[in-house]
C-alpha cells in the first residue's frame, strides 16, 4: 500500500470501528426496553422477642456470665497434655552426686553464607568465617558444613543450622536479575 492511502485507511478503519460500537450499544439498550426495572422489595417477616420468662432467666444468668467475659486474674492449673504424647521437660536435672546440672544449651547461631566442594568447606556464622571442624564462640563446634546448612555440636546437643531464607531469597533473586 501506498504511503498517500495509509491516512485515508486509518480513518475509515476507525470510523468502521465507531459505526460498530455504536450499532452494539443500541442493540443493547434496544434490549432493556424503557430502562432499568427495579422489583419490588419483599418485606421482612416479623421477628418476635423472647417471652417475659426467658428474659427473667438471662437476667439471672446475666451474673454469671462476666466471669465468663473477664476471667479472674489466677492463672488456671496447668493443662495434662500426656495424653497426646508430650513429656514436659525437667526445669531441675540433678546429676551423679546430686549437683544442679546445666540447663540444655540453645543454638544461638545465625548462618549467612555456606560454600561446600571437594576441597574445601566453609561459612559465615555470625559474621565470622569458619571452616569445619572449627570451634565456635558459646562452646559449638562444627561437625559438617552443606551447600544450604551446617550441623554444629553443642553440649551434646547436635543441630543442623539452616541458612537464613532472606539472605537466600535476595541472593538468588539478584541471580535472576542478572
């Protein structure tokens, strides 16, 4: 097509669009005849309130229930979860010769970076630079350092540190990016 005719065919594609448009607008409210049509709204049914007997007995109710709303301020006895399988744990551990034994250690570690190879492992727990093997500041010791985590010894207690997910979630999103 000719340059000269790419206006004139610009303006005829939209007036055919316009003619359209208005045709299917006119059918449509050729349709709904002399507007909107609002039905008629049914009535409520009646609602009765409670005979004069029931309502003397919720008054005498009504007593007993702010203990209900506001509970006193006691604490209720402890609740017997044995049943579904769960043991409290001891508060006092007494050891051999009846000594207080320490409470169990908590893993205080927070992991931002772990690199593992055939070489070479190595993290960043609480920003400082590990290897495995490595001891840690609170008594840890690394067992074993994974791509995503890190199993540390504590006390005798072992847990495996995952790698924190924010860190994780903007590393690999800069990735994407790039």
């Amino acid at each position: 097509m000719k340059r000269k005719y790419q206006g004139l065919f610009s303006i005829l594609l939209i007036l055919f669009t316009l003619i359209a448009t208005v045709l299917y607008t006119w059918q449509v409210f050729g349709k709904m005849g002399n507007g909107l049509r609002i039905s008629r709204l049914k009535s409520l049914t009646d609602i009765t309130g409670p005979d004069p007997a029931t309502v003397k007995e919720m008054c005498k109710l009504e007593k007993s229930m702010a203990g209900l709303v506001y509970p006193s301020k006691y604490e209720p006895k402890a609740v017997n979860l044995k049943l579904w399988g769960y043991q409290p744990m001891q508060s006092i551990r007494r050891t051999a010769r009846n000594r207080q034994a320490d409470p169990p250690s908590r893993m205080d570690y927070s992991l931002t970076f772990a690199f593992a190879s055939k070489m070479k492992r190595l993290c960043i727990i609480n920003g400082s630079f590990y290897s495995e093997g490595s001891k840690l500041p609170g008594g840890g010791e690394i067992v074993k350092i994974e791509p995503k985590r890190v199993l540390v010894n504590k006390h005798r207690l072992t847990q495996w540190i995952p790698l924190a997910e924010k860190i994780t979630e903007a590393r690999e999103g800069s990735i994407r990016k790039k």
